[in-house]
C-alpha cells in the first residue's frame, strides 16, 4: 500500500483478521456459499427452501398493518411471491417500482397470500448468472463481504501455491492427487454450481482433506521444529549422590510416596539428570500431591549445587508452598549454610533486598514467590530448576522471560533452566498430540491413600435454609467449611457486596461461628491473617470470592458451598472442589445454582453441573469440558494469539491428526526446506506462541 497514506476501514480490517499475506487471503475460506448459479420458478418451489427467483415487479407499496412494511409483488409467469420488508430505504422503494425485473434471493414461506420473503436480497434481473456458487467469508462490519470477495481473488491469484507436501507423503496422508494445494483452493472459493453442499458443509470433500491434513501437518512441524531447537540447547545436569537430599527428605516426610508419585519423580529425575533442558508438564488431579514431587526434584537440583525457583500464580499459593518447603527443606538446609527465600510484589523493600542479595549469592537455594521470582532485578548466581505451578494460570510472556535467567557466567554456552510446569488441569489426549506436542507429560493418576470421594450434591438456591443446616452439622463434628461465591465478571463492586452480604447472613444464621471473608481487593495481609485463622482451625466458616480457586491446602475442611455455580467454567469447579476431600473424614460439595430470569439454567451450566454430579475423575472432567467448550477456551495462555487449527477438528480429524503427528520427523528430515516453508506458509509468524 501507498506510504504515508491513512489506512482504510477495510484495510485496517484485514490487518486485524490476520490478513496480510496473499497466502492468508487464499487461505481464509468460505464459512458458506449460496447459490446465485440458478433460478428457481416460484411454480416448482419448496416451503422453507433457500431459492433465487426471478420476475416483474407487479405491485409495490408500503402497508401499515400489523407494521409499516414495504410490500412488494414480484411475478414470475408460474407464480407469484410477496417481498417484504419492515426497515427499508427510499431507495430500495424506487428499486422495486412496479414493471421492474428482479432477481430476489431468500427463504421462501407459503402464506395465506401465497409465497412470500421476509427481507430477501434484490437485484436488478440484467447481469448474467454466476458461474459458481458465491462465497461468504467470515469478516466484521467494517469490511464488506463484496470488498473482502475482491481482495481474496486478488490474494489466490497471487500467491504463491506450489505444494510443499511431497507426493509420497501426500499419498500417505491418503489425498486425492488430483486436489494439489491450489485446486483445493481454488476450488473451495469457488465451487461450481453442481457441487454439493453438503460435503463442502461437512468438510468431507477432498479438497477439505487436502487442507486439513495440510494444517494438522504445519502444527505437527512447528512444534517438532521447537523441540529440536530446544534440543540443541545446554542444561546443567542435575544428579544426586545416594545419601543426598532428596534421600534425606524422603526419610523426613510424615507419609510414603505413591506408585505414581515414585513413577514421576523418576521420569523427573531422568530428564534433569540430562543436559539438555527439560520441559516437562506435570499433571495429577488436586490434591494427588504434586508439591511433594516438585520438592523433591529441587533437593536433587540443591544437592548438585544449583539454585531452583518455584513459581506459584497467586501470593497465598505461594506462601502455601512457602511453608510447607522450608518446613520440608530447611532442616535440611541450614546445616550447608543454605536457605529458602521468598520473593512477592507487596514485600517491602526492607525485606526484598536481603532476600535479593540471598539469591544472588547462592544462599537461597530454593527461591518460592509469585512471578516476582521472574523479575528483571532478579539475578540468581546459578538457576538449575525452575517450576511452575498451575502453569496455566501463567501468560505466554511470564514463561518466556524465565529463559532470561539463563546461568551466563560463560557467555559463550549459556545453560537453559530445566523447567517443570504442574498443572491440575490434564490435557485431553487429542490437545496433548496437536497442541502440547512438544511437551513431555508425567501423570500422577493415584490419589495418596486413606482419601474418602467427595459427594457432590446440585440444588436449587431456594434451599438455602437446608444448606445452611448442612454448615452446622459439619461444624458440630469439628470440620470446616468454605464459601465460595461467584465471580460477576461485569462488576467486581457487586461481586464483593454479594460476598460481603453472604458473610453477613452466615455470621447471623451460625452465633458463635468465627466466620472469615477473602476477596481480592483485600490487603495481603489481612488475606494472609485469615488464611492463618482458618488453616489452624479457629475459623469455621471461610466465605471467599474465587481466590481461593487453587492449590489451597486444609485438610479438615470438609464441606465446599459454591453459590451460583452455574456461572463457573467446569475446571473451575472442579479445581474448588478440589479444596476438600483432603482428610480422612467424608467430604461434600454443594453446588447451589439460580435460574436464570427466564427460569432455566442454560444447556451448558446444566452440562457443567451434571458433569461434576457424575464424576470426581480430573481426566474425565477434563474431557467434558473440553466437549462442552471446543479447544479454543481450553487453551488458555496458549490461546492468546497462538495459531488455532482453522480447518481441522481434533476429534472429527483425529485420523489425519494421528497420520501428521506420524508425517512430521521423515518430513523434516528428508525435506527441510519444504518442512520450513510449509511451516512459514501456515504459520507465517505466530508459530513462536506454541513454544512457551
Ligand atoms: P496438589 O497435587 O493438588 O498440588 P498437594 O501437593 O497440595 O496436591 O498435596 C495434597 C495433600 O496431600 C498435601 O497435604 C500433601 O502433603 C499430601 N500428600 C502428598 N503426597 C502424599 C502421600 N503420598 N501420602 C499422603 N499424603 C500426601
Ligand atoms: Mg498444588
């Protein structure tokens, strides 16, 4: 485009649908077509059917009842059909004057009066038919789908099309030869009038595989193309001498490890014993004791003379952590001189430079804090391990600076971090293959031992009484119970006072009941003084908003209340359900829901409930949710300008996801240069999102 000349309100447009390329032109395709290739005679016409009609404008005027509308009659020599139309410019009236030829495009209605269309597409009956079923792009108001129909043509006639798939992996993918990447194309912006819809619809057609399979190809190469690279990198290998730490803390802990708990630790192990830099997720379900495991592997990163950072999502998280690793390790630790130092936002600076210079110097040998930890004034002396707990909560940007604190005291062979991310959330098998396909995963699918199931219970708002009945039950046995209230995402002013009036009404309904409140907008101190009263039993009643949606750890708590809980997303819930079910003693979960205005709950927030009603399996909820949501939200971090899959379908196309995954070493070893351009074609420049 020109320099110096302002953007258009189209071409601003494109630029904000990623359209900039040719290629991303040819490659945004149709969401539908309709069908300008044929006249259907209003003789031979079907009720409901979409059809083109064409014929003279017999009548026209505007009718008052029961609304002012534009009412036209259009005849066709086989029969007649009203128009009609309820907002309508001048213009578009003169357009219809009576004795004018028009072609007339809509739903066609058998009404008392014969057939009709409620606001059909007109056009002069003067231009010739359309060769080829015309178009509809996905676009925003401010780029016209005529514009955008120009602007793609001119894109696929420019391009640059010629395959990058070579014929022998074309053929094992299972294509058609005869639909290379441009016939597809081509193809697919303009089918011919004979095509059928419905497997243009269905994405059956093999020109929809060709793009599939070529899309899933793209995604599979960018992330093999990460993981060598990372390969390539150096990491300092981390191993511990029998009679070291980790053996040291393994003897200290008041429990025995599980078969899964043993089995992650030492594909851990593994991994950082190596020097090229791990890249691990560790998924087990709340409270299967991923903590534990994170511990260990930092005492074999402590024992091997490096520092490792843990990094939590939340201040109370962290300090969660906090304590129960120097509890862990600083027994250990104080003998060599070591410690543990603790780095958050709100720390005062009194406090922060010691704990700074610790760092730096090597003292702190376990770093625990929130991404503070990350920050640029950060320096360690020598980072060995860096975790990541409930990893998903943690942007793209936040993982990618942690490769700033590479060890640079040998400018010339700076050594990576190892890294271990920890999620509760695991990842459905078909993301864990498209998505994460870069990424080694450890499973911990055993819960410790002597854990009784949650027994989660659906009711209506209006039972509250009975619910409140339940809190006092639970505390006359010495438990205790949260409160969860709901996020409203429009207003965190209503959100509070909806808690605040909760807290309230319990603190009457429960005399002599210590009931606490924690929101957000609280001071961290206060957070922390009444997370303090009810981690030590004085509390009885916690009532929160969501802050205290991971990680937290209170194991005689045994009631979890979410009000509204339709208005949550289901890992969500199940994270909060989470919080209980920590002890011995049975625990349960009521899920309190209101109706809406119209009085029914929504298809998924009855989905959601029903879900967690069903089952307290991670994998299994996980599995739903992402039924219930489509990959796009599951994502998360990643999905923050990553490159969804456009064209393909995890589950739909699971075939041709498992023959790419397959496809994509031979591809970028026998064909580098076609791998990198396929890659550059698809990707363009977003395929850096999918390697943090
Ligand atoms: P999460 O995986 O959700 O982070 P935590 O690490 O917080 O779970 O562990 C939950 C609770 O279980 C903690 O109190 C922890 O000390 C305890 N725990 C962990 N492993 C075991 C085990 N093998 N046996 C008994 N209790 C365990
Ligand atoms: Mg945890």
């Amino acid at each position: 485009m020109p320099d110096g000349k302002p953007l258009s309100a189209p071409q601003k447009a494109l630029i904000k649908l990623g359209l900039a390329r040719d290629i991303d032109l040819a490659l945004h395709l149709p969401l539908r077509y309709e069908d300008e290739t044929r006249i259907t005679p209003l003789g031979a016409a079907r009720e409901g059917e979409a059809a083109q009609v064409e014929g003279t404008i017999t009548a026209c005027e505007i009718a008052y009842r029961p609304r002012r509308q534009l009412v036209a009659t259009l005849d066709d020599g086989t029969g007649t059909c009203q128009l009609r139309f309820f907002s309508f410019y001048p213009a578009q009236q003169k357009a219809l004057a009576p004795g004018t030829r028009i072609r007339a495009r809509g739903e066609l209605r058998g009404g008392f009066f014969g057939w009709q269309m409620v606001h059909p597409v007109c056009k002069p009956a003067d231009a010739p038919l359309p060769q080829a079923l015309t178009p509809v792009y996905p676009t925003v108001a401010t780029l016209p789908q005529a514009y955008l129909r120009k602007v793609v043509d001119s894109g696929l006639a420019r391009a640059d099309l010629s395959d990058t798939l070579p014929q022998t992996l074309a053929r094992r993918f299972g294509l058609d030869p005869r639909w290379g990447l441009r016939e597809a194309l081509e193809f697919l912006h303009r089918p011919g009038p004979e095509t059928s819809l419905a497997a243009l619809e269905d994405r059956s057609h093999p020109a929809w595989q060709r793009l599939k399979a070529e899309e899933l190809l793209a995604q599979q190469l960018s992330q093999l193309q990460s993981k060598r690279e990372r390969d390539a990198l150096r990491a300092p290998p981390l191993r511990a001498a029998p009679g070291g730490l980790p053996e040291h803390l393994l003897a200290a802990l008041p429990f025995e490890l599980t078969g899964a708990q043993r089995r992650v630790v030492e594909e851990i192990g593994a991994d950082i014993a190596r020097e090229t830099p791990m890249h691990r997720l560790l998924q087990g379900d709340v409270g299967s004791g991923k903590t534990v495991v994170a511990a260990l592997a930092a005492a074999v990163a402590i024992e091997a003379g490096w520092q490792c950072a843990l990094m939590a999502p939340t201040e109370i998280l962290a300090e969660q952590h906090f304590r129960k690793l120097i509890g862990w390790l600083e027994p250990l630790l104080t003998p060599r001189g070591l410690r543990v130092a603790w780095l958050t936002g709100s720390q005062k600076k009194k406090e922060r430079v010691p704990m700074l210079e610790a760092v730096a110097s090597g003292q702190a040998a376990l770093v625990v804090g929130t991404h503070a930890v990350i920050q640029e004034q950060v320096l360690f002396k020598q980072l060995g391990l860096a975790v990541i707990d409930e990893q998903h909560r943690f942007g793209v940007a936040q993982r990618l600076a942690l490769r700033g604190k590479l060890h640079t005291q040998d400018e010339s062979a700076p050594l990576e971090p190892h890294l271990l991310m920890m999620s509760a959330t695991p990842i459905p098998r078909t993301l864990a293959m498209s998505y994460y396909a870069d990424l080694d995963v450890s499973t911990i699918d055993e819960l410790p031992p002597g854990r009784t199931p949650i027994v989660t219970k659906v009711v209506a708002d209006s039972r509250r009484a009975q619910v409140v009945d339940r809190i006092r039950a639970q505390l006359a046995q010495g438990r205790q119970v949260y409160w969860v209230c709901p996020l409203i995402e429009e207003s965190e002013a209503l959100d509070l006072s909806n808690a605040t009036a909760t807290h309230a009404d319990l603190a009457e309904a429960l005399p002599g009941v210590m009931v606490g409140l924690l929101h957000s907008r609280m001071p961290v101190a206060d957070k922390k003084a009444v997370m303090a009263l009810f981690e030590d039993g004085q509390m009885g009643v916690l009532v929160s908003t969501t802050v205290i949606e991971v990680g937290v750890d209170v194991p005689n708590a045994s009631l979890m209340v979410i009000e509204h809980a339709e208005r949550f997303g289901l890992s969500q819930l199940h994270q909060l359900r989470g919080r209980v079910g920590r002890g011995a003693a049975a625990s349960a979960c009521v899920l309190m829901f209101s109706p809406g205005e119209n009085g029914r709950l929504g298809d998924t927030a009855k989905a959601r409930l029903k879900a967690m009603a069903q089952t307290n399996d991670g994998f299994e909820i996980a599995r739903r949710d992402l039924e219930i949501r489509g990959p796009g939200e599951f994502l998360g971090a990643r999905q923050s300008g990553a490159p969804l899959l456009r064209f393909a379908d995890l589950e739909a196309d699971r075939g041709l996801l498992e023959l790419a995954r397959e496809a994509a070493p031979p591809m970028q070893d026998r064909y580098p240069a076609l791998a990198d351009r396929h890659v550059a074609r698809w990707l363009g420049g977003k395929s850096q999102y999918l390697k943090a």
